[in-house]
C-alpha cells in the first residue's frame, strides 16, 4: 500500500514528528543562508537522521519546499479572502499584492512554491485551489468596477507574484515595484 508525502503533524507519532520538526528546522536553515536546491543527503545530515529517513517523510526536493512553505501559503490564502472581502476592491488588490511579496520575501520557500507548475503533496494543492478561488473572486469584482484589465486571470498574478518578488530581490524597492504592477493591471 503507497503512501504520499507525510504532510501534517497531527498524524504523525510523538517521535516521528519530533524527527519531522528537526528536518524541517534544518532545511529552514538551509534556506536561510540562501541554499534553495536543498541536498536532502545535506538536510539528513543537518538533522541527524539518514537519508532515507528525510524522503520517506519528503519524497522528493519539491515535497520538502511545500512543508517549508505550507503556512506562509496558508497565510496568503487568508490574505487573498480579506481581499476579496474588502470594500475597496482597488485596494484588497493592492494589499494582497504587498502581502504576497511580503510572504515571499520572508520565505524564500514559498517563492519556489508559487512558481511551481505542479503541487508534490495534497495540502499544497488544496492552498493552490483556495488561493485560485480566492483570486477568482476577487478579480472578477475588480472586472466589474472597472478596476483592471479584463484579460487579468488569477494564474496571470500568481506569476505577477512571483515576478514582483524577484524584481524585490534583485532592486531593492518593493514599493516602487508593487506601484508600477498595480499601473500595470490596471484598466
């Protein structure tokens, strides 16, 4: 009987969701100092625990980068449902576009995430579906108030995500970037 990537520590025995915690800590660590390819032979090491150890709970690089990132995602999703619920359609956008880059910024994990064409584990699916919905609903308010451009779909942010995240890295002024996206989607 296959199992998938374990993802959620409420499942997980006392002990194994100790080890769990330890190679998340370690690949945090990692990330930190700026190491996003995540050897698992490195994160194992780090952590104290074999190998196989850390890809029976991550198969793969992608399933450990998701469980890094899974509550920023989570956070982002929240941010994207107070967008959507926000009064001002203009600025939910707006907010949720700083929230993005904010969350981003903060864990570099999440950018590789939100990049990603494909989901390695459930729970990043189901955040991916949820910010989807999230961002639906939120741009066709912004459609009908005339607030951007109509051929904006929710996949086209979430590569203006992860673009404005880069441009951050790379030239320093976050406000000046999320300002001239902002310009750009508008109507």
């Amino acid at each position: 009987m296959a199992s998938g990537p374990t993802t959620k520590t409420e499942s997980l025995r006392a002990d194994s969701a100790r080890v769990r915690a330890r190679m998340l800590r370690a690949a945090r660590a990692r990330v930190a100092a700026g190491d996003l390819e995540l050897p698992m032979n490195a994160v194992a090491k780090a952590a104290g625990v074999g190998v196989g150890t850390v890809y029976r709970h991550f198969p793969n690089r992608q399933a450990l980068l998701e469980a890094l990132a899974a509550e920023r995602f989570a956070l982002l999703v929240q941010a994207a449902e107070q967008a959507v619920a926000s009064p001002d359609v203009a600025a939910g956008l707006a907010r949720l576009l700083r929230a993005a880059l904010e969350h981003q910024l903060d864990d570099p994990a999440l950018a590789v995430v939100l990049s990603a064409p494909d989901a390695a584990c459930q729970e990043t699916t189901e955040l991916v579906r949820a910010l989807t919905e999230a961002v639906d609903r939120l741009l066709e308010r912004a459609r009908e108030t005339g607030v951007i451009r109509p051929e904006i779909t929710a996949d086209d942010l979430r590569a203006l995500f992860c673009g404005l995240q880069h441009a951050a890295r790379v030239g320093g002024d976050t406000e000046l970037y999320t300002d001239i996206l902002l310009r750009g989607i508008r109507a």
